[in-house]
C-alpha cells in the first residue's frame, strides 16, 4: 500500500523548491503532476510543473471522475489526477502530492492515512520579499497572495507536520526525514542510530511539538491562533 504525502503552503514559502530538492534524494517516490486552467508562467512546460489545459478540458475530466482533489484559486482551476496514486501503487512507490489547503481538505476526507506537511514562511516580511523577488505577478497579484496566506497558514493544525523554510537545507532535511520516518516506523525491523536519528528529527516537525514556534508567525500575518481557525 502506497503512502500519500500531502504537502501544503502558501505560495511564496518555497515549497516548489523544497518538493523538487527532496525528490532528488529519496528512493522510491512518485510526484504527482497538477493540471490547471491557468497559463504558463516564465519557463514553466507542460508536463514539468503542471499539465496546462483548457477549462472545458478540465471541466470534461471532472465530471468523469478522474480528480483525486480538485479547487479554484485565482480564478484557475487545479486537479491532482487519480492516475498518478493507481501507477505508484502498481510500482510499489510512495506518492507525493504539491497541493493547497482546499485539496488537502479532499485528499484527507478520501484518504485519511495520507501524511499532511504545511510548509510556513519565517514572518509575513520574509513571505512579502519572496514574493516581490520572483518579479511574476503584479502589486495587485502580490497582496491578494498575502491575503490568502493569512487565510490558509490559519489551517495548521489540521496538518501533521510543520516546517518553518527559514533555513533552505534544514528544511530539505526535515521533510527528507518525514518521508522516510514513515517507512522506518511500519518496516517492523531494528532500527539503525542513524535511522532512530531520522525518526527523531521528524518528531521534531511534529504539530504538537511546533505550536510554540508557530505563534509569532500567526501573529505576523494577524492571523488567528486557534489551530484549524476559519
């Protein structure tokens, strides 16, 4: 049976980067390609970062039921494809999932095994920053993300890991040591150091070890401090 990890952020935190650095580095792991109605940005191919379709296509493929999760955002619509968990399934792999808040939502509600990670900016000023340096979208485009971002970091605890990406090769570490914590703990063998040192640093990202450090970063946005808050 595959396990599916669900990774969640606002956009700007760096998950992209993170997702992309992390699947270089372990065995095994399927990543799921989203499609979306919205047109490519920069560099970005079809079939790399996302499968661009047309909104009637993508309207077709949801009502045949072929959406694992699907949301609007922006204006565009985004849908993680069932076939991508069937082929990892068939080659015994794990599956990675890059979607928001809403389509964690789905993927939880049908697969409430799946391993969720949200992903935080240090502050809101880091966020802003991050946001401006990628020189993509417009001042509107950039507060409307903002906006949204003190909407969606109020959904943290309904995740079960945290990663605050201040620091670019400890959060890689960390979210390696998540993956790989999974398998460790259902392997049913003794563990190495190195393994139990593994399962130890994934603790560490654990939600109800993070609450702490969690607040400041809530407050920075104005965002509520009730975890799951709407």
């Amino acid at each position: 049976m595959s396990t599916v990890y669900i990774v969640s952020a606002p956009s700007g935190s760096g998950k992209s980067t993170l997702v992309d650095q992390v699947r270089r580095i372990v065995p095994g792991l399927d990543f799921s390609i989203s499609y979306t109605t919205r047109p490519p940005r920069g560099s970005e191919r079809n079939g790399r970062e996302y499968y661009f379709v047309q909104r009637p296509e993508f309207e077709e493929m949801a009502r045949r039921d072929e959406f694992l999760e699907r949301a609007e955002v922006f204006g565009h619509c985004y849908g993680t494809a069932r076939r991508f968990l069937r082929d990892a399934e068939s080659k015994g792999n794990d599956l990675l999932l890059d979607i928001d808040v809403q389509g964690a939502d789905q993927v939880k509600r049908n697969l409430p095994e799946a391993v969720s990670i949200f992903i935080l900016p240090p502050d809101r000023k880091e966020l802003e920053s991050r946001l401006r340096k990628r020189s993509l979208d417009a001042e509107s485009v950039i507060q409307r993300r903002l906006e949204a971002a003190s909407r969606e970091i109020e959904k943290y605890g309904k995740y079960d890991y945290i990663l605050v990406n201040d620091r670019l090769d400890e959060s890689i570490a960390a979210l390696q040591a998540i993956l790989l914590a999974q398998r460790l703990k259902g392997s049913g063998v003794p563990l190495t150091a190195e393994e139990k040192e593994t399962l130890a640093r994934a603790e560490k990202s654990r939600l109800c070890n993070v609450r702490e450090r969690v607040q400041p970063i809530l407050a920075s946005f104005g965002a509520a401090a009730t975890p799951g808050g709407r």
